[in-house]
C-alpha cells in the first residue's frame, strides 16, 4: 500500500497539516527507538496500542517502522509542518547508524575463504543461528542433507570444529 502522504499528515485547505493522532504515532515511533526497541518490537507496540497505518492497510511492520525514521519530512523538511524535534530525528539517525552492523565487519568473516568441510570439500559460510556457526552452502554436506551441514556450535575455535574443518 502506498500513501499518499507520510503518514502524520493530511491535506486540508489545500495545505499539508499534521494528523494528530498519526503525529501521536510518529512521536512514539521515535520515542521507542531512541529508548533502544526494535523496529520489530516498535511495530508490534503500534499495533498493540491501536495505531492504524492506513485504512487498507492497518498492520504496522518493521519495514514501515524504517521509512518512518528514515523520513525527514518528521523534523520539517520539504515544506512539511515538523513533528517531531530536529534533535530527537539526528539522534535516531544516529543511533541507526550505531546499531546498523556493516556487512563484512565481523572479525570471524576473515576465516570464511580459508574455511572448508572436512567431508565433502565445500567452503563453510557463517551463520548467526544459536547452535551453529559455520556451514556449507544449502544442500551441501555429508548424507546430501538438504540445508547444509553445520560445524560446531560455539564458534571456530572450538577443537570439534577444528576436527570437523579445514583450512586452506
């Protein structure tokens, strides 16, 4: 569903004003951010408390959760009425930023090239689900089981996982 406005807002008179109890909405979006949820968590609080999207679509999600703090028009830029503090967005963006963990900044993703399964050969990805740390790729492993074969579950340096793999 694509609005036609941010939400928060409406147009009346021909102007672009704020909806107050959608500006109530975008007020607790940030609040609950800059007070450490997730977009999950926050999604889930909206839809708790009773906070519509729109009518064709209600159900808050973490994605819409996202465009929302990602949205400038909040703190009054392109001729929007602000909703909340320019302050209160810049920390958001900020704590984004803090929280957003860069892809390929993990210390363990130097062994992934040099990482290999010590029964069919297949070079191992990491993993971040409890219980396993490396696998080979998806129908890959011993037996041909569909999913992939895991190594070890506490990490590389583990001595099962050091039998189990082979470094190049």
């Amino acid at each position: 569903m694509n609005r036609k406005m941010p939400y928060g807002y409406q147009i009346q008179n021909g102007m672009i004003v704020t909806q107050s109890q959608e500006a109530a909405g975008v007020k607790r979006i940030f609040s609950l951010y800059l007070a450490g949820k997730s977009r999950d968590q926050i999604a889930d609080a909206l839809n708790t408390e009773g906070y519509c999207y729109s009518a064709e679509s209600p159900k808050w999600d973490k994605n819409r959760v996202r465009q929302a703090l990602e949205n400038p028009r909040y703190m009054g830029a392109h001729d929007y009425p602000a909703i909340i503090a320019d302050e209160t967005f810049r920390m958001a963006q900020a704590m984004k930023e803090k929280r957003t963990r860069k892809r390929g900044n993990h210390p363990a993703l130097c062994l992934t090239p040099k990482l290999h399964c010590g029964h069919c050969g297949h070079s191992l990805r990491r993993i971040t689900n409890p219980g396993a740390a490396w696998r080979t790729p998806a129908g890959r492993g011993t037996a041909g089981r569909s999913g992939g074969q895991t190594a070890g579950a506490g990490g590389v340096a583990e001595e099962a996982e050091v039998r189990i793999c082979r470094v190049r």
